[in-house]
C-alpha cells in the first residue's frame, strides 16, 4: 500500500508536536501576551492532552496516529475568537472529561462511581452553558444505546452527578445574599430567539462554521463506509460522536445565540472523525482533499486572527 503524504504526516510522531509549536504560535498571534490569556491557554493545554488521552484509551483509530489531538488544535486555534471567555474552555474541557468517563463504562451497568464523576463535569459545565442540559436525555438515550451501561442505578448516579455543582453553588449564592440568581440560572433555559437567525454572527463565525461541518460531514461519511473495519466497540463511540456532533449542528441552527459553547462542543465531536479519516484513507483524491482542508485551515486561522471582526 503506497504511504502518501497524508499518510506520513498521520503515522508521525512528530506530528503531535509540531501541531503544537503551531498552536502556541497561533496564540500568541492572537494576543495571548497582550490579552493576558493565560488561562485560556491553559485550558486549550488540558483539553489537548485529554484528547489524546481519550484516543489512546479507546484505540479511537487502529493505526498509531495524533490526528484526533491534532486535528482538536488545529480546529481550536482555527477558531480563536473562542478564546475571548474562559468560559468556552470551561465547557470544552469539562465535556471531554465526560466523554472520557463515560466510554469507561462501557458495556458496564454498576459503573455508577465513574457514571457520577461524568456528570459532576456536566454539572459544572452547566454552571456556565445552562443549556448543555437539553443534552442530558440524549446522553441517557446514548447509554442505553452505544455504552450498554444504563441502569437504575447509573441513572440515580448521573442525577446526582448533575445536582453536586449545585449543591456548591448554592451554598455560595445564599452565603452571599443572591440565591436568586440560582433560578435565574435556570430560567435561561426557557430563553429563546427567533431560530435560524444568524444576525448576531460575522463571516468569522459563519465561514469557521460552515468548515467545521464539513470536516464532520466528510469523517462521518467515511466512518459509517468503512465501519465494518473497526470493532464494534470503536463503531459504538463513534456513533455518539456523530450524533452529539449532529445535535451541536442542529443547535445552532436553532438558537445562535450559544454558537461559541457549540461550535466548541462541535469541535470536540468532528476531531475524532476527521481524524479518523485522516489517518485511515489512501486514496489520491483523500491526499488530495487533505492537502486542501490543510490549506483552508491555514487559511481561516490567518482570515480569524488578522483582519477585523464586527463581534471582538
């Protein structure tokens, strides 16, 4: 089988680093110095290295490849304008922190410790992206489905998990005489705009968007061709990369006004696929398509950090 450059660049052992000298190039292009974006910095640091993490404890590709960590950078620091709240990196690491806990219960219905800790991180998230709760009955459904660890039990345990930050925040709130802003926490749940109206949205919102999803339409497709090729178990946690990257999508159709948390939730969910697709095709047309999608990225990346955005 003839190695392409594709190929060569997937299978590296350097690609990891080199990816990585380019993000910190790409912060501090972005003004990380200036800015004092420090902790964002940090948090982009974390969430790499529980992407890869998350790769080599699920063998998410059966080759030795980087391509998920590396492919998670390059979408991250593609879309700096991100960066901008601590928040989004707040939500991104804690969902990764999930997903971890989670795919190691698999198949494992008296998960219930790791099934809590799990959604102690949703909770957190939720301290700050209220609305990653609608997730919560997908991610029961997807237990139940793709994990096979859905019980009473797990139940109760991810029901806890969920409340625990609460607790916390609770305490604080009346400590400090606001335990008002408790309900109206929660009562941005029921917050709504007019669906499909991208108004509050630049270009740079909208070109990195429609690039992402096209890196996920592209992984996805492939993996659903050539799934048979995986273990059940891999097709099972790619399954809910698909569809947690599908609702994300469907989302922000839905109500823009959380397009950052998304597009961050986004970016966690197509990395694994284009990855997947990455390191796995040999194609000429995929050595093609994959020297393109490098140069597009570089392009965004140049197109988000330098010229000047009506939001930032």
């Amino acid at each position: 089988m003839t190695k392409r450059l594709q190929n060569k660049i997937a299978e590296s052992r350097w690609a990891l680093p080199v990816i990585t000298i380019y993000s910190l190039i790409a912060c501090l292009s972005g003004g990380i110095v200036k800015e004092g974006l420090w902790l964002q910095t940090g948090m982009l640091a974390t969430s790499a290295y529980m992407m890869v993490e998350l790769n080599n404890a699920n063998s998410l590709i059966r080759i030795y490849s980087r391509m998920v960590s590396c492919s998670f950078l390059v979408m991250t620091v593609m879309s700096l304008f991100l960066f901008k709240a601590l928040t989004t990196g707040v939500v991104q690491l804690c969902i990764i922190v999930m997903m971890q806990l989670l795919f190691k219960t698999y198949q494992e219905q008296s998960a219930t410790g790791r099934v809590f800790y799990a959604f102690i991180a949703l909770g957190i998230c939720s301290l700050y992206f209220v609305q990653i709760l609608y997730f919560v009955p997908v991610i029961w459904v997807m237990m139940a489905v793709y994990l096979m660890d859905f019980s009473p039990k797990t139940w109760a345990a991810s029901l806890i998990g969920i409340i625990v930050p609460y607790w916390f925040a609770a305490a604080y709130y009346a400590y400090t005489g606001t335990i008002q802003n408790l309900g109206s926490h929660f009562l941005e749940l029921l917050q709504f705009e007019k669906p499909f109206c991208f108004a509050s949205l630049d270009s740079h919102h909208l070109v990195t968007l429609v690039f992402v999803t096209l890196l996920a339409l592209t992984g996805a497709v492939h993996f659903l061709l050539y799934s048979y090729q995986d273990r059940i178990k891999t097709r099972l946690f790619y399954e809910i990369f698909i569809t947690l990257d599908a609702c994300c999508l469907i989302f922000i159709m839905l109500q823009p006004q959380h397009f950052d948390y998304l597009l961050s939730l986004m970016i966690i969910f197509t990395a694994p696929l284009i990855g997947h697709f990455i390191s796995l095709t040999h194609s000429r047309l995929s050595n093609i398509f994959f020297i393109v999608v490098t140069l597009i990225s570089l392009f965004i990346t140049a197109y988000n950090l330098w010229l000047p955005s009506t939001i930032f």
